[in-house]
C-alpha cells in the first residue's frame, strides 16, 4: 500500500512539473506588461500570447528597438507608462508599431501614458497598397487616450482598408505631421483609400529642420479625411494640406501657425511648398490620387500668416469646394454659395444661413444652421438647426439670480422658433430646435430662470423645440417631451421655474458629504411649477447637464454621478463636449462630478451593506391556497430593501427536485400548470436583487400544499 501511495504522489508531482509554466505565470516586479494576471517580460511577448479581445495592460515603462507589429484584435493600456522605440540607425524598425490585418485601442487607465519614436513614426497603420487594391486587408486603430510623441508622423495611415479614430489624446510629430497618408499611386502600389476620423484631442506636426514646414494633419491621396473635433495644429506651417481625397470638417479647431513664409514657400517632407494656410488645398501639386468633394461645414479655421481656406491652383474636374459654416480668419466668400451667407471683417468671419433679423431693439434672434450628416454618403436629408437666443432681465438678491424674459419677447420665442421651423422644413430639410436663455455671468450660485406657464405651453404645443437655460453653475438642455409635460402639469396660468444651484458640500448631509468626497461638484435641479414639481421624465426624454470643467481635468480619473441625502450614489455615463461634462438625467436631484476612486469606493461600500441588506430579508407570510386545478401563493417581506422580483420553484419532493416556475415582479404566483388532485406538492419563494450586475438572494420560505 505503501508503495502504491509513493508512485501516485510521484506521478502527481511529475504531472505538475511538466505542466506549461504560463498557467502560473504572476505578475512580477520585473514585467513589463500583463494580461489579466499573467505577468510577460516584453511587449512583444504580451502581444504573441493576446487573444483576440485581450487587454494588454503596461506595469513598466519599455524600451525597444525593434517594431512590434499588431495583427489581432486587442487593446492596449498604457496606465501610465512610457513604450519607446530608441532605434536611431536607419528607419526599417524604428516605428514603434505597425497595426496590419488587426484592430488596436489604445487607452491610458492613468495619466500621461506615452508611446515614443526616438527616429521614426509612432504607429503607422497598413491596409491594402497594392496597385490595383486586389488584397483586401481590414487594419483599424482607435485612439481614446495616449501620448503619442514621434520624429516622424505621430500616426501615418496607408492603403485601401486603413481606418484610423481619435477621440481624445495628444499625437505629435517632432519632425513631421502629426496624423498624414502618403501620395504613392503607381503601377506598383497605391497608398490611398484610407479613412481618418478625428472626434477629440489634439494633433501637432512641427519642424525643426531649417527652411522646412509641416501641418497638422497631411491628406495627399484617395481615401476620407472627418473632422468632428479636436484641435489640429501645424506649429511651423499649415493646420490641414489636402494634395488628394475628400476632406469633411465639422467642427474642431484648425490652425495654421507658421510665422514666415518665403517667396515661393518652405517645402514640406516631399519638398513641395506649403504656405502655411489653415485649411490648404494644394491643387497645383497634381498628385495622382486626384482631389475630391470639400465640405466645411463648422469648426473654426485660423491661419497666422495665410488664408484661412487657401486653394493653390485651380480645382480639377469633379472636384468641389464648398463652405456651408464655421469661424475663419480669412474671407471664404469664394467657396460659399446660397443660401449661405458670410458676415465679419478684418480677421473674423463666419458662415451660415441668414435670418431676415428682428427690429434692433430686439433681444431675441432666431438662426437656421446646417449640419452636415456624419459619415454618410452625402445623400441623406441635410438637418436645419434652429437656434431662438433670448437676452433675459437679470436680478441678484442673496446669492440668487432671479431670471425673467421681458413680455414683449416670450411672444417672439414662439413666433421665430416656429417660423424658421416651418422655412427649414419647406425646403425639404430635418429640423432640430432649440430655444437658448442665456442668464449671464453673475456670481450668483442659485439662478431661477422664470417662465410664464402660457409661454411654456406655446412652446410645447406649437414648436418642436427643446430649451437650454445657461447658467454660471451649469447648462440644462429640456427636451421637448419634458416640456410637454411641464406644459401639461402648470397649465396655462402661474409660472414654470427651473432652478440651477451649485451647492457647497457642507451644506449636504453628513452621509453625502462622505460619499462625494471634498472635491465634488454639486449641482442640484428643480423644475417647479404652481401645480407641483416635475421630477421624472417620460420615457426615453430627460434633461442634459453640462458643466463646465477646469482645463486641466483629467476626466478618466472623474464621475458623474446622481447622489441622494444619505449619500448613495449612482454612476451615470457622460461624455466631455466643448469642455464640459455632459449627462442625460434620469430624473431631477442631486448630481455630482466628483473623483473616480472616491466614487468607486463609495458604491462598493453601497453595495455592500444593500447585499448584505438584501441576504438579511426575509420572505414572511407565504400562504398557498388550493382551489380546483390551481394553487394560488401570496407572501410579503421584512422592511427594509426593495427587491427587483422574486422567484417561485416547485417540487414533488420536499427534499429536491425543484425547478423554477416563475420570476414575479409582484408578491404572489397562481400555479394552474403539473397539478394533480390529492397530490401534495413543495414550493419554495426568494426574492432577489440585482447589484452591479450580479442577482443577490434572500433566504427561501417554504411551504406544502395537496392539490385539489
């Protein structure tokens, strides 16, 4: 017996000896990067063992000297840290990573992450290149936070299939653009077809070789170039050149920056000239790629030492330049055309739709602006958006900014909202619109913005528009259906009120004091009318908040949060727009932007005491009362949690057997369904909760029943 016991624990060892070591692997001090909690000394390493999905997560700065090449589907989490690539020799290798044939999201969990060129570009992106683009091949890169600090193109994009997405982050170029394609189409390779899309952050090309420029942004081929954000910024030339492909703008801020300019202009990397324009169209260059369809839609263009728009050359066949809004710092008239119209001097001007204005002692004006569908294909409906600003009376007594619009201009909100409604919708276009009060710039942390209930009913009944109230301690934006219901509740008499207030932590609750944390952003919300106030929405409306942020915030490390008076907390997604936090409210209360980690501390804690709230309940009074061919079961509970329903099993046995019949929302069940007269049958009941994903239980109560 003896002997028999040594061989099985000589075997067993053996196994586990030979056994792969990665089913052990840790993370340990002297890794570089980890998937889940699986530790690899190199990134390379770490990007072989990924699997489609994986997240891929730094613990230490890297240096490399080779390119790691992504051809999977994953994402990277810099968490802070620094990948360099420190090759200098020659540029094969010195691109710190190629995605090709596969899908990379960099995110930086923590502030400052970097990915560093010390001589080539950061990540360049390869689809398709072939001449004819007969190898098709799907290569996307998705930026959402990173540092991105190279010699050469922060980011360069090549070939039919190449998408590239940045929606936050820094991406620069010491030497180059920040984000540009090539110009190659020959009998050997065609570079272009590729799609770049910028919603956020900022891009940068620079210059430091001397009678060279750069821009920002370098489109020299076939493929889509979207703007719907961001900065982009040529310090040393351009903000955009186009020498190819079709180029949408938005919105965003372009600049270019470059101080001087010689006679026949500084040569960019492929030494044609550039002249430092914000937006430059370089038609003259003829590359083959061939120019396409420009739209300006939005977004402000500036250009230190140039134009704003600056065409060099004339556009070819089948290629068009239009300008339909947006801020510029030179005239675009040239490229503008009815009904648009352009208005400023000097370095200021402006583009969009005019509207025949009201007499100039008027404080409210009303203006129709198009905005161009977002990553169509240019044969959807064109949606109007019709904005009525009202400049509002204005009144500070005790910290409290009383708002009121003038008589004379709450007849003209309606009027003018509904008329340039009815003009966008004539011309065959969608209408959005919104109503604007702006209540100033007071100091005043409490600003009730006053409405007659008439108006508000007037608004509701014959606009389709939303209101934005804009106050010191925040923005709201009602939506129509919430004004319907405002409209509905204060009549056609009395006043509608909505109130904005920043609130001082120490004024709150000891609980919610402790739950937001000293450095929380409270702002609270009411929507009053004579007959009582609204505090939830109909379904699928709400109002959005927004709130101003100081620059610097690192918003990865923040919350939007809705909190009650003892202080549990709820996370709500928000999104930063223009610099500002903006969320969709679910009702009206108290919310907050307040820290990530006090946030997460606080509904774990939250959560725990409901879970163990949730486990201490009890099902009490459970009776079950036979009738011919049913059983009908009631219950209650103890007070204290709410249950999201309760589940009703079933047995023959008392022992087991039991299988769930039913989850009930209410507190009683009605079995018609395996019943047989004279049997006697088990039930038991539970309720249950769902937190942060994961139902919790009560106890279960019992009972027999003979059926009848």
């Amino acid at each position: 017996m003896k002997k028999k016991l040594g061989a099985v624990f000589l075997a067993a060892t053996m196994v586990m000896c030979f056994m792969p070591s990665m089913a052990f692997a840790t993370v340990g001090a002297n890794n570089v990067a980890k998937i889940g909690d699986t530790g690899y000394a190199t990134l390379e390493a770490a990007v072989t063992a990924a699997n489609n999905g994986d997240t891929i997560t730094m613990v230490n700065n890297y240096d490399f000297a080779q390119t790691i090449t992504i051809s999977k589907s994953i994402t990277l989490d810099l968490n802070g840290k620094t990948i360099k690539n420190t090759k200098t020799s020659d540029y094969a290798g010195s691109t710190a990573m190629y995605v090709q044939g596969g899908s990379l999201t960099v995110n930086d969990s923590a502030t400052g992450g970097k990915i560093y060129s010390e001589f080539g570009c950061g990540i360049n992106v390869y689809g398709d290149y072939t001449a004819n683009h007969n190898a098709p091949i799907t290569s996307t890169l998705v930026i959402n936070k990173a540092i991105i600090d190279a010699q050469e193109y922060g980011i360069g994009v090549h070939g039919q299939g190449a998408s590239v997405y940045v929606n936050n982050g820094s991406i620069s170029s010491r030497n180059n653009c920040g984000i540009g394609g090539n110009g190659t189409k020959n009998s050997s390779a065609d570079r272009g077809g590729y799609y770049i899309e910028i919603n956020g952050g900022t891009i940068t090309g620079n210059t430091t070789s001397a009678g060279w420029k750069n821009c920002g942004l370098y489109h020299p081929n076939s493929g889509n170039v979207v703007i719907n954000g961001g900065t982009i910024v040529g310090t040393t030339g351009a903000g955009i050149v186009v020498r190819g492909g079709n180029l949408t703008v938005n919105a965003g801020t372009i600049m270019g920056k470059g101080a001087t300019v010689s006679a026949n202009g500084d040569k960019m990397g492929d030494a044609v000239p550039t002249y430092c324009g914000g937006i430059e169209l370089g038609y003259s260059v003829n590359y083959p790629g061939g120019m396409g369809v420009i739209k300006i839609a939005g977004g402000n263009v500036s250009s230190e030492t140039s134009k704003a728009v600056l065409v060099i050359g004339t556009p070819t066949a089948g290629s068009t330049i239009s300008v339909t809004g947006g801020t510029f710092t030179s005239d675009p008239s040239a490229y503008v055309s009815s009904p648009y119209v352009v208005s400023g001097s000097g370095t200021s001007y402006s583009v969009g739709i005019p509207y025949v204005a009201p007499p100039a002692t008027s404080t409210t004006t009303t203006t129709t602006t198009p905005t161009t569908p977002t990553g169509g294909t240019g044969t959807e409906t064109p949606v109007a958006t019709v904005t009525t600003t009202t400049q509002p009376t204005v009144t500070v007594t005790d910290n409290t900014a009383k708002v009121t619009v003038p008589a004379e201009d709450t007849a003209k909100i309606v009027e003018q909202t509904a008329a340039a409604e009815k003009a966008a919708a004539d011309a065959g276009t969608k209408v959005e619109s919104n109503i604007v009060i702006s209540a100033g710039t007071s100091t005043a942390a409490k600003t009730e913005v006053v409405l007659p209930a008439a108006t508000v009913n007037d608004i509701a009944t014959k606009t389709d528009a939303s209101l934005t109230v804009e106050t010191p301690a925040g923005d709201a934006k009602i939506d129509p259906e919430v004004l319907d219901k405002a409209a509905e509740t204060a009549g056609t008499s009395g006043n509608v009120t909505l109130v904005i207030e920043k609130i001082a932590l120490e004024t709150l609750p000891a609980e919610a004091q402790e739950a937001l944390g000293k450095d929380a952003i409270v702002v609270k919300v009411e929507l009053i009318t004579d007959n009582g106030n609204i505090t939830t929405f109909p379904e699928g409306s709400g109002i959005t908040l927004s709130l101003a942020l100081d620059p610097s915030t690192d918003v990865s490390t923040k919350r939007f949060v809705y909190v009650t008076s003892t202080g549990v907390i709820t996370e709500l997604p928000y999104k930063v727009i223009n610099g500002k936090a903006v969320a969709k409210l679910p009702h009206l209360s108290y919310y907050a932007f307040m820290d990530k980690a006090q946030a997460d501390a606080a509904i774990a804690a939250q959560n725990a005491k409901i879970k163990a709230g949730v486990q201490a309940t009890k099902v009490i009074s459970l009776k079950a009362v036979p009738t011919k061919g049913k059983v009908k079961l009631t219950w209650s509970k103890t007070a204290g949690y709410k249950m999201d329903g309760y589940q009703i099993y079933k047995s023959s046995k008392s022992a087991g057997g039991y299988k769930l019949m039913k989850t009930a929302a209410g507190k009683y069940y009605i079995n018609t369904m395996g019943l047989k007269a004279g049997n006697t049958y088990y039930y038991k009941v539970r309720g249950f909760r769902t937190i942060d994903g994961v139902k919790v239980y009560t106890s279960f109560a019992k009972i027999k029943v003979v059926a009848k």
